[in-house]
C-alpha cells in the first residue's frame, strides 16, 4: 500500500526534475486588471521591516529544523510576501524599490521548484499578495524586473493550477482559493475558468466551514484569516463586474458572529489551537467588511466554544472535540481565558508565529493553557508540526444553563481515560454582575494520579501569594484587584510566558497541585473583584 510519505517523495522528485520545469512556460504577459486591496498593511510594521533579515531568509532552501509543514517561523513569513502589504503602507519613498529589489531576489533563487518555497500553501499565499500588489511592484519597474516577476508569476500559477490539492493542508483558510480566483480574474477573463473556480471554492467552504459558521481548525486567528480571504475574494468579483454568489455571502454572513464569540473587551481575539495575535484593528476591520449584523454566538456547538458574558467580563472556554490533523492543534481541552473590560486576566500561552518549531510545539502542550493537567501529560497525544496522534479527547460535553443572567456551563473529556481512567469534567459559573468567576475541575476513575490546575496571567497582571499561599491577590491596571481563592492548599506561583501580542513577554501562572487518590477529587475555585 502507498503511503503518504512515499507519495511526497514521489512529486518531490518529479517536480525537481529538470523536465517538469521546463514544462512551466515563462510567459511575461502583463495583467489586464487589477484588484482592490481591501485589508491594508501596518504602516508601522512596514517602516520598521528589517530587510537584512528577510533577505537572508529570502534565499532559504531547506525546510525549517524538524521537518512539517511549513507554516510557522522567519522564513514561512519571508516566502509568503505578506510584508508587501506593510511595505505598501509605509509611505516610505524608498518602499516600492526595496520591495521590487527583494522580489527580484527570490526571483532568482528560487526559479526553480524546491519543498520549502513552493510548498502549496506557501505558493498560494505569495501568489496572491504577487497579485494583488502587481501595481505598487509594476509602476515604475524597468522591462528586466517586469518581465521576470510576470514570467515567475505565470509559472507558479501554472504549477499550483496542475497540483490542486496536492500537499494542501486541511482547512488552509482558503489560501488557495483565493490565489486561483485572482489569477483569473487578473488574467483569465473565461467564464468557464472563473466557474470551475468557484466551483472548487464552494466545495472548500462545505468543508471548511462548520454549521455554526465556525472554521474547521478551531483556530480563532485562522478563522480571521479564511474570513478575510472570502471577503477579498468577494471585492474582488464585484469589483470585476462578476456576480458575487449566494453561497459565498451566506459563508461570509456565517463566520463573522463566531468572529465576534472569539474576542475579548479589548477587541483582539482569544489564543486557542494554535492562534497567534491578532489586533483589534484587523479584527474590526474584518467585521466592518463583513457587514454581516449577526451577533457574537454565545454556544458555538460545532465549533466547540462556549461564550459567557455579563458586565464587563468576557469567558471564553474550548469545549470541543480534538481532530487527528489540520484541526484542534493544541491539547488545551477545557482551557479558558478571562477578561473584564478591556483587560486579559486569564489567558493561554499564544503561538509564536516567527519563532522555531521547537518552541511552537511547547506552545501546543496542555501546560501552555488554563487547564487541568494530568502527570505532566497532553490531555491530546501531540505529533509534530500541529498533528494529533490516536490518543486523543475524542468524546467532549457540554451543558448550558442561564438564570436571572447567571450563567452556569459543565463540560466533560475523555482525553486522560486511555491512559489513567480518568475523566475531567470542569463546571464554570459566571454571576450576572460579571464579579464573580467560580470554577469546578472533577476528576472521576480509580486509578492514583498526581496533576495541577493551571491559570495562565496576562503579562499585565501583578499577583502575590496571600493568607500562607491559600489565595492570591491579582492587580490589574491601578484600580482594580481581585482575589483568586481555592479549595486545596499548596497554591503557588511559576513563570510562564505569552505570545498573544506577537513579541514573547513575560508573565506568572497559578498552579494549583493536587492528588487524586478517591473515586472522585473535586478542585473548588473562585476569582472575585475585591471592594
């Protein structure tokens, strides 16, 4: 039987060889339209763009150390372009010369296929920013640049049009999709092209997109992303004069209320299966161009999110099921994250989008989330570069009760059963004043086990053991103080670390150990705003 790595290996060697490349016709043919940039870059980021470093990573040919997908780290950011949108919004004088000079680059480095360059979904993506910035590249660029940027334009169209799914990975944000569309409508002007097109794209929503309209990878930045790219592609036809279909305002008009379950006071999103950072601004924008007026979905049951609001305080806890590969990347099953007005108090870990895959996969962990942990074990078996093993929390419950505005969700999983016996059921209770955040971890099996309850603080939480380490005091911002308070002692405080606004920080977590030795052990807490 033909497994998959041998396929890899199998298109890895046709598509180096010398014969499939000059298959790939260089054609310089100039687009006949152009497309409207609805998400801008970050003026900032683009005048602060170390070019040094993007150069360096620009000739790269080899996967990063580890192997995987490659989706995360410097040189997955320098392949996808992406920083041509933040180089447009420079204003900088000097900003279209630099970035044709670093287009011309990797023009020539990677003329020819090789795995970590024209790896799928890294082409797809590259492929639509080359699109969509081809005038800020064209206007001004002299007949060499023009006509090899256009003619590396056409052979990586070529090349993505003939491996259609090959190598994409499951759920890609339709990534894909989006590079197909444009190139067509850039340079195609067939109407039997841009239909099969859409046609495909409307197969990918049916699977991407669940019932509640949540993304399939669970992943709330990922859910931005594939929201965004439907929006672009959705400009896009009407801006051609092209129909834009039912189905795709229908899918645009289902993700944007989930858009909404994911975030917090402050505006930004929450940091669940992967997620990386994402602003307020990019999330507004998102929503603005939506225009979809659905409210934000209190019990997301597909997707596997629970939502409590009241007062200022927002919880948002991960009550789904764990998928084997390209969703549920992380074994933080039952983890939640906590704010009130516009602050983070309880928060996970967050992904480093630049960083190695080493520290990506510590992200992954159950210890980088607000959770119980198990004997320093995943409540998910972990493989590498985001995939699940067979071991997984397969089986996940969850019950929601509302009275007089109090809230009460209890929530189950079976991811420590195969290994210990034991099941985790936690219950989170939400008082209508929003002051008042009550929790409930039971641990149901007769097998001995030893594990901790972990609280992830937001780097701008001060916390200080009180009452001999039975609570702790937590400061947020100059007014505000709230007590965190549990039913086992040994309460203690340990270093942790977030990446939910991109550069690692600093921060402290609660950890609450504990030993389960009865049929039943039921871990009691609370966090309480002080008067």
């Amino acid at each position: 039987m033909t497994t998959p790595s041998l396929i890899g290996r199998f298109y890895d060697q046709l598509f180096r060889s010398a014969l499939y490349n000059l298959t790939l016709r260089a054609r310089p043919v100039m687009p006949d339209s152009i497309l409207p940039i609805v998400f801008s870059g970050d003026a900032e980021r683009g005048r602060a763009l170390r070019v040094g470093d993007l150069i360096k990573t620009l000739k790269a040919m080899e996967q990063p150390a580890g192997g995987g997908r490659l989706d995360f780290g410097p040189l997955a950011h320098a392949q996808r372009f992406s920083w041509l949108a933040d180089l447009e919004a420079s204003g900088l004088e000097t900003s279209a010369t630099v970035a044709r000079e670093l287009t011309a680059l990797w023009v020539d480095e990677h003329a020819r296929w090789n795995a970590a360059s024209w790896a799928t979904n890294i082409l797809a993506e590259r492929l639509g920013n080359w699109l969509l910035y081809a005038p800020f590249l064209l206007d001004g660029s002299d007949e060499i640049f023009r006509d090899g940027f256009l003619a590396s334009l056409h052979r990586q169209a070529q090349h993505l049009h003939r491996v259609g799914g090959i190598g994409r990975p499951p759920g890609d944000g339709f990534i894909e999709a989006r590079a197909e569309i444009f190139y067509v409508l850039m340079f195609g002007r067939q109407t039997r092209q841009l239909d099969a097109s859409l046609g495909r794209l409307a197969g990918r929503i049916e699977g991407e997109v669940l019932a509640d309209g949540g993304h399939r990878s669970r992943n709330p930045s990922r859910h931005l992303a594939a929201l965004r790219n439907l929006i672009a592609i959705r400009a896009a036809l009407a801006m051609s004069g092209q129909g834009v279909p039912v189905w795709l305002q229908t899918a645009v008009d289902r993700m944007a209320p989930v858009l909404r379950t994911f975030r917090h006071g402050d505006g930004g999103l929450c940091l669940f299966n992967g997620s990386g950072p994402a602003t307020r601004e990019e999330v507004e924008r998102a929503l603005h161009m939506a225009d979809a007026k659905g409210r934000a979905v209190a019990n997301a049951s597909h997707s596997g999110f629970q939502r409590l609001t009241a007062g200022q305080a927002v919880v948002i806890l991960d009550t789904g099921v764990v998928e084997p590969t390209g969703a549920g990347e992380s074994a933080g099953t039952l983890a939640f994250e906590f704010s009130t007005g516009r602050r983070r108090i309880i928060v996970n870990c967050g992904t480093p989008v630049l960083a190695p895959t080493p520290l990506r996969e510590v992200c992954r962990s159950s210890a980088a989330h607000s959770t119980l942990i198990l004997e320093g074990t995943n409540s998910s078996e972990l493989l590498g570069i985001s995939a699940m093993g067979e071991r997984r929390a397969r089986r996940t419950g969850s019950t929601r009760h509302e009275v007089d505005k109090n809230i009460l969700i209890e929530s189950e999983h079976d991811g420590y059963v195969p290994l210990f016996g034991l099941s985790h059921r936690r219950a989170l209770y939400l008082s209508a004043d929003g002051l008042d955040l009550r929790g409930e971890d039971t641990l149901s099996g007769n097998r001995l086990a030893k594990g901790v309850l972990r609280f992830h603080l937001h780097p701008d939480v001060g916390a200080s053991l009180v009452e001999g380490g039975r609570s702790v005091l937590l400061r947020i911002g100059k007014t505000q103080g709230w007590r965190f308070q549990v039913s086992e002692n040994g309460v203690r405080l340990e270093d942790s670390v977030y990446f939910g606004e991109g550069p690692r920080r600093q921060c402290r977590q609660i950890v609450v150990p504990f030993e389960h030795g009865a049929a039943s052990t039921v871990l009691k807490w609370r966090f309480h705003r002080e008067k």
